[in-house]
C-alpha cells in the first residue's frame, strides 16, 4: 500500500513539474526577455519619390493642400522623443516626398527592443515618465506598421490620402503589454 502512494506522489511531482516547465515556456515566448538584449539596427535612407502607397492620391492636409509640391524632399512636421517605459532617443519627421506622398521618418531612434513594438500615431498629447505610458490608446490612433528595429533610422510610409495633422504624437508601442516605450509630439516646420 505505502509503496502505491509513493507511485502516486512520483506521478503527480512529474505532472506539477510538466506544468511548471510549460508554463515557463509559454511564459519565455509570451514576454520574450531576450529581446531585451537584442538589439535590432536598421539604417534606411530617405525614399525617393515614385514609390505611392496604394490608394487614392496622398496630398498635404486640407490647411495647406494648395501648397505646390517641393521638387524634393521636405520636412513637414518634426519631433523629439522623450523616454516612457523605457530611455527612447531619436527624432521623428512627416517628409513629404517630390511626388506629394508623405513618409514618416525615424532618425537617431535608440530605445529598447521588446515584444509586438509598434509605430503609432495618436491624437494623445505627449506626457513626459509615467503619466505618459498609457495614453495613446485612450483616443484615436493609427497603427502604422511593426517597428523595424529599434536602433537606427527607418521610414514609414504614410497611407494614401492620410490626414497626418489630426494625429499630433507619435508612440514606439508595445502592443502585447499596451505601453509606450517613448513618444513625440509632432510640431508643423
């Protein structure tokens, strides 16, 4: 009898363990810790005209939309970040290209690499430390697309006919934990 309750204490210390070891897993590939230690650098330089995101034709917000296109690019709205969840650096700018359509561009961006980073833009405000770690889903916000990389300078191109001006800020987000990692006001140049 002694020896089938110890059969039984065995099975069920290896079933704990089992569960333990999958939480662990699920755990590690939910949160990915080694992310933060892996950095990813991307340098991209500034696209040139020709490449029109799909839709109808992308033009300059309804306030300046008479305003000629440059024969190159031109800074249209530009940012600095300031850290959130975590230390972000960098500077953001809306190019607006040769053709009309309207990028947005990170340069210098050094923040943390972590799991389901997000480029938003978001008509929230822009709160320096931890008043500012949550409010850009509070209103609205367009995802742009998945971060690059989380060092260097990247482009995102701006959907087609995209109001940019009504969306001030823009947030490095965390999707999975719902936390901006760094943000920065747009300001009109």
């Amino acid at each position: 009898m002694e020896s089938v309750t110890r059969k039984r204490r065995s099975w069920a210390a290896v079933i704990v363990a089992g569960l333990a070891v999958a939480v662990a897993v699920a755990g590690s590939l939910w949160f990915k810790p080694w992310a933060l230690w892996v950095d990813e650098t991307v340098n991209e330089a500034l696209p040139s005209a020709g490449a029109t995101p799909a839709g109808p034709a992308t033009g300059e917000p309804s306030s300046a939309s008479a305003a000629p296109a440059p024969s190159g690019p031109a800074t249209v709205a530009q940012g600095t970040f300031v850290s959130h969840e975590h230390t972000t650096t960098g500077t953001v700018k809306i190019v607006r290209l040769a053709d009309g359509t309207h990028t947005l561009r990170l340069e210098g961006l050094d923040t943390s690499n972590g799991p389901d980073l997000r480029v938003w833009l978001s008509d929230a405000p822009v709160k320096e430390g931890k008043a500012g770690w949550d409010v850009f889903d509070d209103g609205k916000y367009v995802n742009l697309a998945k971060l690059k990389g989380n060092k260097g300078d990247q482009n995102y191109p701006l959907p087609a006919g995209f109001d940019w001006s009504t969306y001030p800020s823009v947030s490095i987000w965390c999707d999975r934990f719902d936390v901006s990692f760094g943000a920065a006001a747009l300001a009109r140049t």
